[in-house]
C-alpha cells in the first residue's frame, strides 16, 4: 500500500467566515477563496487544509447531513510559544469566536487553549511551557 496523508478537509457551512477565521491564524487561502465552494490552503510539510461548503458536499452526496453535538473535529496548532496562545485565544474570541477552553498550563506541559471555529470545529492552540 502506498497511501500518505495529504490532507484534511473541513464541511463549512459559509465558506467567507471559515477562510476569514482560518486566515487569522496564518492559512495563505488565496484571493477570493471566501467566494468559492471549495477552497484550498497549503500548510508546512506540503498538507493542504480543505473546506468545502455544505452545497458542495450535497451535490456528490445527496444523503450528507451535518453532524450535530459538540464540534464536530479539532485542530491542533502549535504556537510560538505559551504567549502567543493567549494572545491568539484572545484576539479570536475578541473577533466574536467562541471560546471553548480558557488558556492554561496544562498538566502535560503546554500551555493550551479551545477556540471554535464558525462552524463548531475546535481549534487546539498549544505551546509547550519549556524551551524543547
């Protein structure tokens, strides 16, 4: 077998709130992304992040329901370091996002916060607390 993980795709249900939020935390999506039914942004290590609208899942899958409960996937991203997962939990929360987990010095050794995305997903933001 020769697969090899390529990529992850998110289901959103507007497509300008999801690449506006996933823009804030660094995704390069391309000029006019936010009007398209299908859009694509590279990430470190040659994967590419994915989101499709709701229609656009339809339209090959006619049975998709969106799931319902508490998120639906999560992200983990890693920070700069602990501050910047404060500052970067605030700033969206700040933007009307909502937060999910406070930051604070996890057990583990990361400093670790929950952010939502539009569409409920959650967003991990982590650092480790000691210099590795």
């Amino acid at each position: 077998m020769s697969t090899r993980f390529d990529a992850i795709g998110l289901v959103v249900s507007d497509m300008a709130a999801a690449v506006a939020f996933y823009r804030r935390l660094g995704f390069a999506f391309p000029e006019g992304a936010e009007r398209e039914a299908h859009a694509e942004a590279g990430v470190a290590g040659g994967l590419r992040l994915l989101l499709d609208t709701e229609d656009t899942v339809r339209s090959f899958h006619p049975g998709w329901r969106a799931p319902v409960g508490s998120g639906r996937h999560a992200l983990a991203l890693r920070c700069d370091g602990p501050d910047e997962v404060d500052a970067v939990y605030e700033e969206l929360v700040g933007a009307g996002h909502h937060g999910e987990l406070k930051p604070w010095d996890a057990f583990w050794g990361q400093r670790y916060a929950v952010v939502h995305d539009p569409d409920g997903n959650a967003v991990d933001l982590f650092a480790p607390l000691a210099d590795e």
